[in-house]
C-alpha cells in the first residue's frame, strides 16, 4: 500500500484546517482539522447532536462554513459547489435513496455512470462504445461482489443491499475519496456487520471517511477514529485506543 501513497506524492486527498460552523449562536462545528492520505480509513464518531452531519456537509459542500478550510488533493474547494467536489474526485451518497427500485443492479449501475456530471458524459460520448460502459459497469459490480446478483431486480434486494449498491453507484464516478454518513442507519445489526464487510472489500486505494454512530461498523471499517463532541474533536486514536479510552466512555456510555 505504501507504493499506492507515492502516486498521490505526499498530497493529501482531503484536508480539514480549522473547519467550523455556526447556525446563529450555536457552534454546531468547531475548529475541526484532519487530514486524509491516499487509500486511509477514517472515522468520525460522536453521539447525536455532535455536529457529524454537520461537518460532513461542510466537506461535500452542502452548507458554506463559518471559517476554516476544505482542500481536495491540495486545492482550496471550500467555496466550491457539491457537483465541484465531485467533479475532482469526492463522492457521497445520499440519504434519499437514489435506485431504481423495478431496474435490476446491473441497470441502475449503468444509469449511473451514463448519468455522470456533463464533463464527464461528453468524455464517455465520445471515448466509449456501450460495450466500455457494460465492462464498466461489470467491473464495478465485480470489485464490490455483487456480479452475483446482477439481474436481480432492486425491489428484491434486502434493505441493507440496497444501502450497499447505492454506495457502489457513487463509485461510478471513479472517486479517490469517499464520505459515507452514517450508511449503518437503520440496518439491522446483522446487515450492518454485512456493510462493514462491503465496505473492508472496497478498493483499498480508496480513501473512505466514515461519520457513524455505530461503533461496531466503525471499529470493524476505520483504522483511525476522531470523536466529535459538541462540535470539537476530543480525542483522536486507533480503534483500540478509542474502545478503551475514558473521555469516550464517558461521553456514550455516560459513565464516570
Ligand atoms: N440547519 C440547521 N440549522 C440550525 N441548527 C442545526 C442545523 N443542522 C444541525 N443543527 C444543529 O447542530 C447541532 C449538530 O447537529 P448534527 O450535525 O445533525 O449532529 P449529528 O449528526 O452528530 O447528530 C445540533 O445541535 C443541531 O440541532
Ligand atoms: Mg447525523
């Protein structure tokens, strides 16, 4: 994996510097700094209220911050468009489900990348027959085990595959970065143990930042966890260090 990371050349594929947000006199994000590399596992957990969903609009865009910054592979974005971000390489997926339900697997990944931002479909118009779209398509469904049930149609999926393809549609776009908020909600615990091994399988060059509250997900997917509290990062260590720290038992646990 080391040989991965020298491609990007030491840049950082996503970068926080003293990112914040206020709504009025409520500081919903506050001062936040990371900084994501190549191919990293990332975490970002804290009870409900924290400012998760907050900061990750912050990233994709969603909302302008108060102050601080956002850089994508080293270049300021924050002031960019969430269809910008994406453009360069940053992909999300999105609360409202974006399949559709009586198109098979195989059809909803193939809308996907025909649907792609303008400059990108003009790209595929004039490089690609449908036979690259299809071997695209495959390609995608292979890399995320799904090949399977390609010609499943989607209604018939579980709900926790649903989840998993509308994650496998976002990698259409060929991102290097993907921001996942919170895709264990609502899974049953068996299907959330599913998610975190889909997401183990992804492409490990992938950059994943995941904001959860589920810490079964997040300690099973991310390699380093932040904890979000009242907007702040509290602390910041592995999984191990994060099980066993005090301040974070306090915080979801309230004991102490
Ligand atoms: N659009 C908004 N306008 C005003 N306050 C908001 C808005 N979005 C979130 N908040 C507030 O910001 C704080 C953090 O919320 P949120 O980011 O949704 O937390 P989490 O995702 O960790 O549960 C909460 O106090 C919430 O009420
Ligand atoms: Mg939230």
């Amino acid at each position: 994996m080391s040989s991965d990371t020298s491609i990007e050349g030491g840049t950082p594929v996503l970068e926080l510097n003293g990112l914040s947000k206020s709504f009025g006199g409520l500081h919903a994000v506050r001062g936040v700094t990371l900084k994501i590399m190549p191919g990293d596992r990332k975490a970002i957990i804290g009870p409900n209220g924290a400012g998760k969903t907050t900061l990750f609009n912050l990233i994709t865009g969603i909302f302008p911050s108060s102050s601080g910054q956002v850089l994508l592979f080293g270049r300021d974005v924050t002031t960019w468009q969430s269809h910008q971000r994406t453009a360069l390489g940053m992909a999300r997926t999105f609360q409202i489900t974006s399949l559709f339900p009586k198109l098979t697997v195989l059809d909803n990944v193939l809308l996907a990348i025909q649907g792609l931002r303008p400059s990108k479909f003009v790209m595929w118009r004039f490089m690609s027959s449908y036979r690259d779209v299809y071997d695209k398509a495959h390609q995608l469904l292979e890399q995320a085990a799904f090949l399977d049930r390609k010609d499943t149609e989607v209604r018939y999926l579980s709900h926790g595959e649903q989840r998993q393809l509308e994650i496998v549609l976002g990698l259409a776009s060929d991102p290097k970065v993907l921001l996942l908020d919170e895709p264990a909600a609502g899974l049953s615990s068996g299907e959330s143990v599913e998610m975190a091994h889909f997401l183990m399988r992804l492409d490990p060059k992938l950059a994943i930042l995941l904001i959860e509250h589920d810490m079964d997900v997040v300690f099973d997917v991310a390699r380093e966890i932040s904890v979000l509290h009242f907007g702040e990062v509290l602390e910041t260590g592995t999984p191990d260090q994060i099980k066993k720290s005090q301040k974070v038992q306090e915080i979801y646990l309230g004991t102490g």
